[in-house]
C-alpha cells in the first residue's frame, strides 16, 4: 500500500486541533458555562472568538480547508491557546507551510557521513560523540558514544535509532532514571521535524514502527508537543561505569539533509570524566553504518 499523501493544511489542522482540545477553558482566561462537554479542551466556538476570527473561518483552518491563514490570524491563535515560543515558531513553520504546498518529493534521507566528521569522532575522544540523522538513525560514532546506549550494540547496525531505543529497547528504562522526560523531549522534537516534512520516508517508516509497537509513543505522539533543541545535562544508570552526569550538546552539520553531532561532556578530573574515559576503553571500535541500498 502507497504511504499516505498529507498536505500543509492538514498538518495545521491536526496540530490547531491537538492544542485546542488540550487548552482548558480556565487556562484560556474563560469561565466554563453550565453541561458536560463532549470534549476536553475548548470549543471551537471558543477559540475563535479568542483569536478574533469567524467560527467558519477557524472550522476551516481546522478541517484543512483553509490554508493561507494570515501572520496575524496566526499570531492570535498562537495567544489564544497560550503557546510558549517554540510552539509558537512551529505554528508559523506550518502555517507558512500550508500556504506554499506543492505535492513534491521530499529531500532524501542520506546515510553517508563524510570522512572528515569519522577523525571528528575520534578526536573527541574520551567524550561520547556520534552523528545522528534527522530521524535519529545513529550513522556514526566513536567508541564511548556507541557504549553509553547500553545494549545498543544487540541490534543490528543498520536498525540503531536512538528513538526506538528509547521506546523499545529493555535497557532504556533502566539506564535513564528520568526516562519520561526524555521520551517527552524526543517525540516533541521528532513532531516538529516531521510537521515540515510529514511524507519523508525516514519519519513515516519510524512513526509508523513506534505506532505499533509503543503504547507509550503512541499517547504522546497525540499530544502534538513541540520543542527546540536545547542544552541539558542527562544522568545514567549505567551498568559497566556506574552512575553518571553528562552534559549534552546537539549541532547541526552543515552540507547534510538533518544530520546532527551529538556530544557528551564532563568536567576534567570529576568522577563522570572519570567514568566517560573507562567507558571510552570497554567497547567495539568506531564504526559507521554500512551506505542505503540502491
């Protein structure tokens, strides 16, 4: 069966409806009037008077009828359901998107990584590094960047996601003790990838794998969270070096469809620097997933 064709107005649509039915009528500044609603959330009725705009008008952008909503209408619609700044930017990112749709193939998902970014690897060693695409198949690495995923090395090469390790692998829960936030903060980020480019077939063939398989995607998968990327430190549980404290820090690569450098710091002579130089010395040698097949 042919993958499912969406449109810009329909990624809007589903995005204005996800965030509507999670806005609560006291979070809008409204007072719930008398009856059960049949749906969490505001009315659509609601919302519109919010933003300022016709409630046909709104039914429209909702049902992906209307696509070329105004940087105002977009702007008010943003206040209305009280997004924060990333959601707010991702609301323009689509509605930007809708106005300009054309049914055209999406960018190739690349796997090669050049050699230059391999010697980058290695030269950040003891420190965990690795190159990731845009829907995080894991492409490259040096050796603490492949060992830090404890039991990652069970799967295949060619099938390492750091998604779907996150979600479907054993060791996942065991080896992040804040396991809920950080699945939360990657499906936020693999909602806000895929919004821009929701028929690429690297994003399907994995939402649709996690679909399946996690109850758990799929309860925030319909959230329809969105976050930017941002700096953090992550602990792990991790059962060769003990526990650890890493700081975490996302760069994108130039010259590549989404690839991005992850990396991992720690503070020179700390015992989490410590653990990342042991952890450095207990895996298999960098290696780089084999190139896609013709």
């Amino acid at each position: 069966m042919a993958p499912e064709r969406h449109t810009g107005g329909d990624e809007l649509a589903r995005f204005l409806f996800a965030r509507r039915t999670r806005t609560s009528p006291e979070s809008a500044g409204l007072i719930p009037g008398p009856g059960v609603r049949r749906t969490p959330g505001l009315r659509r009725e609601e919302l519109a008077t919010l933003a300022g705009v016709s409630i046909d008008y709104y039914t429209r952008l909702e049902r992906g009828k209307e696509t070329r909503p105004s940087p105002a209408v977009v702007d008010a619609l943003a206040r209305a359901l009280r997004l924060d700044d990333d959601e707010h930017h991702h609301l323009r990112v689509l509605a930007a998107r809708a106005a300009r749709y054309a049914p055209e193939p999406p960018p190739p998902h690349g796997r090669t990584v050049r050699p230059h970014l391999k010697l980058l690897l290695e030269s950040m060693r003891p420190n965990p590094a690795y190159v990731v695409s845009r829907s995080m198949d894991l492409l490259a690495w040096n050796p603490g960047g492949l060992a830090l995923y404890a039991g990652l090395t069970d799967w295949p090469v060619r099938q390492r996601n750091l998604a779907r390790y996150l979600f479907l692998h054993p060791a996942a829960r065991e080896l992040f003790p804040a396991w809920e936030n950080l699945v939360r903060s990657c499906v936020a980020r693999l909602r806000a990838e895929a919004g821009t480019n929701p028929d690429a077939p690297d994003f399907t063939s994995l939402v649709g794998d996690l679909l399946l398989k996690s109850p758990d995607f799929v309860k925030l998968w319909e959230r329809y969270d969105v976050v930017g990327r941002k700096k953090s430190d992550k602990t792990f549980h991790h059962p060769i070096v003990g526990t650890l404290t890493l700081s975490y820090q996302s760069l994108q690569i130039e010259g590549s469809v989404g690839h991005r450098l992850g990396a991992y710091t720690a503070e020179p002579g700390s015992p989490d620097h410590d653990a990342m130089i042991l952890l450095d010395t207990t895996t298999e040698p960098p290696v780089t997933a084999p190139p896609a097949e013709p």
